[in-house]
C-alpha cells in the first residue's frame, strides 16, 4: 500500500486513476463503507484523481483509528478498482 501523509492532524492522500470515470466509480464504491462505520472523508476530485483528508472531528480533530481504518479501506478499494 502507498503511503498517506500526516499533515495539520490529518492523513492526506491522492489517488490517481486511469481516467475520470473510475475515479467517480471509486468514490461512489467507498459510500456503503463510509455510510456503515459513520466516518466520512474531506475529499474531492479533479479529473482522474482524488484527494483525501481524514481526521476524526469527534476526538478534537485528531488522527484516530477510525481514519486509519478508512485509509485502509480506501488503499484496498483503490488496488481493486484502478
């Protein structure tokens, strides 16, 4: 898995895709996860590529298990899709 930055209590990662269609398909995928652990992602796209920052506003803004949780998932749906 490729590496996400700690920057400002946040992990921070960019996701490239092979084009704007499957970076969409890749956040419309992360939804049920997202929706089932109540943890949601600052995120947004421009083009193929996908920007991501997680904190856990509930703990003081802090990074948490619950963002590495994410971050996790978010690397093992990104290896699936792309």
């Amino acid at each position: 898995m490729s590496h996400w930055n700690t920057e400002n209590n946040s992990l921070i990662k960019s996701f490239q895709f092979t084009s704007f269609e499957t970076a969409m398909r890749f956040m419309q995928e992360a939804v049920p996860f997202i929706s089932e652990t109540d943890h949601h992602p600052t995120w947004s796209n421009t083009y193929n590529q996908v920007h991501i920052s997680l904190c856990t506003h509930d703990a003081g803004n802090a990074v948490t298990e619950k963002d590495w949780a994410l971050a996790q998932y978010l690397d093992t749906l990104f290896l699936k899709i792309n």
